[in-house]
C-alpha cells in the first residue's frame, strides 16, 4: 500500500506532501532551542546557518531572512503573545510551545515584515505541517488567518491598554517588554514618554556589528581602508571602533581572524578607555581585571597597558571563559597574565594594582538588542542573586587598588538596584577611604551621559548598549 493512499483525504483531494521550507524550519529550531534549552540566539544560529549552507542552496538572502525571523519573533514576542491571546480560545499557556513557536513566526511575518500576507500564512501553514503535522496546522491556518484580519497598530489598539490608564501596561505590550523592565528603565531613565519610548524601541532594533581595533596590534584607519567606505563607518566616539554598514562577517576581515581585532560594542570600548585614562596618583604599571571573560575589555586594556610599559593580569572565574580571555589576549604587545581565579576570594594580595576593572555579572538588561530573550527569561529576584556577588566583588577591587590607585565598577544593566545602589552601598563600608571621581570627562564628546560623577550609556542616545560605569579612587 503506497504512503498516499494510507493518508486521510477527501474525496477528489488527494495527500499533498508539505513543502519543506529551508529557512522556516531552520527560524523554527533556532526559537525551539532558545525556549528548550534556555539558549541564547547569537549562539544557536551561527552554527545552525553554517550549517545550511554547508548543505547547499543556502544563500545570503536566505540566511538575512531566517535571522530577522528569529530576531523578531523574539524582541517582538510579548506583542504576539497579546495578539496571539487574542485569537485563540484557550489560555496561551495550554498551547504546545512548538504551536506557540510556529505562530509567532507566522504573526511576525504578518505584522512585523513586508513579507505579503497570502505568502506569510501560506508558508507557516507549510511550516507546520512539516514540524507539527496536518491536525494542528488546521489550527495554525485558522489563528493566523484572524491575526492577518488587521494590521499591527490595530491590533495595539486592540490588545494594549490604553496609556492614560495603565502607562507601563501599554509600553509593556507595544514595546514587547515586560512590565517589571519597563519600570525599572524607566526610573533609571527618569524623564517623561519620549525618552522611554525611544529606549524601548531602540531595544527591538537590530544593533549595529563594532569592531574594536586592538591598541597596538591594529588601528581604526587601517580597518577603514580594507572594509572600504561602502561597508563600514567610524566609531561615534571610540577612536578604535569601526561600525559595519551592513551587519557583515566579522570573521571574514583578516584581523578579526588574526586576534588583533574583534567585535565589541562602543560602550564597551569607552568603559575601558576611561578607566585607562583616569588620572593616577603614584606609578601606573599594574593593571587588572577582575571579570575578564569573555575578553573585550581584557584585550583593549591590555593593549593600552603595554603601550606605557604596564602589565595587566586578568582574571575569570569560569575555566572556559578565562580561556576565551587568553584567545582574545594572545599577541598582545606586551606581558601579561590570565588566571583562572574567583574574584571573591582572589589569590593576589591586597593592595596590589594601580588600576582596577570589575565588570561584574548583572541581568543584562542593558544589551536586550543584542539577546532579545533575555527579557523573558530575568525576574526581578534576580536581582537579589545578583546584589551580594556584585558588592563582594566591588570590595575585592578597592582591596586590590592600593592607595591613590583607581577602580572602575562596571555593569551592563542600567537597573539601579545593580548602579548606584551597589556603589552607594560599598563607600559606605569603606567610610571616607574611597571617593568617587567624576566619569564624564573620560569620554569626551559623549552627550547625555548624567548629571555625574557616574556614566550611563544608552541605547537610544549613543548607540551603544546601556552601560554604566562609576569611577572610584581609594585614598586610604
């Protein structure tokens, strides 16, 4: 008996086989990945895309269209979710998560791309007959349908409340973050709608690729000259960063392969560059830091450090993160050292170093471009995790400075539980034998970086991820 004829059809309508779509079901495992294995999607999809092409058939195009379906459906999923809500009769929480993730490709497509309708409905449906089967593609075909009934603003109308009533439900939902997020950008923003709103869309739109030229391995000009002017720009304000025009492949460009460039966000670059430039009391020649993994800032310091004849000593607690550290430091110019070590209980002595970078874990609500579904994934408990390792490391780096010496306490969040309150917290314990120093003119030419003495970066305003630095010399 043939495999047609044991399919269930009507009469007249034969089995059609589904169309296997190369780039749909490559988006659709990327985002089963991401929710099953708590994955993070810059690290699933590269191999999954080396892999189709690999395979053949596979083009750029194809590979642009798997990735903003990924990237959308996951910095837009809150929306869809609502619109979502909207069109079923069940909660969403009783719908299979694969059904889940075929819908919310299939309402990106439809609300949040040029893709037309006919096509957005006709190949989800596809879709899900290839990874979920005939019965629950009926399904998919029928919600689909009702969200292709209006547009995306009208579904906002629909679905959000109205912002006179509920400000932060209505961000929340148009924006497609969660309502804890949106409250806590919003008072480390401070201000009125304008700013919010602008930081809450500058979270769902896809960032630019930087480059960092590696001090004294590499310079901005000579990156300029082989990308050409048609493929990448200056840094805003880093004289080391390069911005890609196109997004790009950075590890296409011979310096990246060759260590004496990388990819690292402007914001980034400038946390290190004012702790290298803050003005010291006393010799400068060692250097640490103190949660160097994966490497950026560890690579740039160490760089600067040898340009003055200083020595850096990086340090990470992860075994696999300290040996990225040593990839991203290996030809550096001049010595110096990774270990393996816990910034908490640290094996160098206190009082050793001039200058001290900790940039500590944090919830990263300050790189939502860069990994959209880690605003699903944070609590607002995690905070609490959060704050004891943040102090405890902030005080291992003011042991570590000697007196006159320099740290730079840096986070990737602009949450001020994770700021200003750790910092506040930790010159209290050290009553008058640290002060803060004013920030702001170490990054010359950054507008709209605070009322000081601290910095915070913002997506919206620079460009950059929503970094924070505070500045800190011990003087006893």
């Amino acid at each position: 008996m043939s495999e047609q004829s044991r399919r269930p059809s009507r009469p007249g309508k034969p089995y059609r086989r589904p169309q296997k779509d190369p780039v749909r079901i490559l988006a659709f495992e990327a985002l089963r990945a991401v929710d099953e294995r708590d994955a993070y999607a810059n690290l699933v999809l590269p191999p999954l895309l080396r892999k189709a092409r690999e395979k053949g058939g596979f083009d750029g195009r194809d590979a642009a269209l798997a990735t903003e379906l990924v990237y959308g459906t996951l910095r837009r999923q809150g929306t869809y979710d609502a619109v979502i809500a909207a069109c079923v009769d069940r909660p969403l929480r009783e719908v299979d998560p694969p059904v889940l993730d075929v819908l919310s490709l299939g309402a990106h497509q439809l609300l949040g791309t040029r893709i037309p309708t006919h096509a957005a409905v006709s190949a989800s449906v596809e879709l899900a007959r290839v990874v979920l089967g005939d019965g629950r593609a009926k399904f998919v075909n029928a919600v689909l349908r009702k969200i292709a009934q209006q547009d995306l603003d009208a579904w906002l109308e629909q679905v959000a409340p109205p912002y006179d009533e509920d400000a932060e439900d209505h961000l929340a939902v148009v924006h497609s973050h969660p309502r804890w997020i949106v409250s806590a950008l919003w008072d480390s923003l401070g201000g009125g709608r304008a700013g919010i709103e602008d930081l809450l869309e500058a979270d769902n739109e896809r960032p630019e690729v930087t480059l960092v030229a590696r001090p004294g391995r590499s310079s901005a000009g000579e990156l300029l000259d082989v990308l050409g002017e048609e493929n990448a720009l200056p840094g805003r304000w880093s004289p080391y960063a390069v911005r890609l025009t196109e997004g790009g492949e950075p590890g296409a460009i011979d310096a990246v392969r060759e260590g004496r460039a990388g990819v690292q966000d402007e914001g980034s670059q400038l946390v290190a560059l004012a702790l290298a430039n803050a003005p010291l009391d006393g010799p400068d020649e060692k250097w640490l830091d103190g949660c160097a993994g994966p490497g950026g800032k560890a690579a740039m310091l160490a760089g600067l450090a040898a340009e003055r004849g200083a020595v850096l000593l990086a340090a990470e607690k992860q075994p696999h993160r300290a040996g990225l550290v040593a990839k991203a430091l290996a030809g550096n110019p001049g010595p110096y050292q990774v270990v393996t070590a816990d910034g908490t209980r640290p094996p160098w002595r206190p009082g050793t170093f001039d200058r001290v970078l900790m940039d500590v874990p944090c919830t990263g609500l300050g790189a939502l471009r860069r990994r959209p579904e880690a605003r699903w994934r944070r609590r607002p408990e995690d905070l609490e995790g959060f704050a004891p390792l943040q102090r405890g490391l902030l005080r291992t780096a003011l042991d570590s400075v000697r007196v006159g010496g320099v740290v730079g306490y840096a986070t990737c969040s602009p949450h001020l539980a994770e700021t200003r309150a750790v910092v506040d917290d930790v010159l209290k314990h050290y009553d008058g034998a640290a002060e803060l120093l004013d920030a702001r003119p170490l990054l010359p030419g950054v507008p709209a970086i605070g009322d000081g003495p601290d910095v915070q970066l913002w997506p919206h305003l620079h460009g950059t991820d929503a970094m924070y630095l505070a500045l800190i010399r011990r003087t006893a």
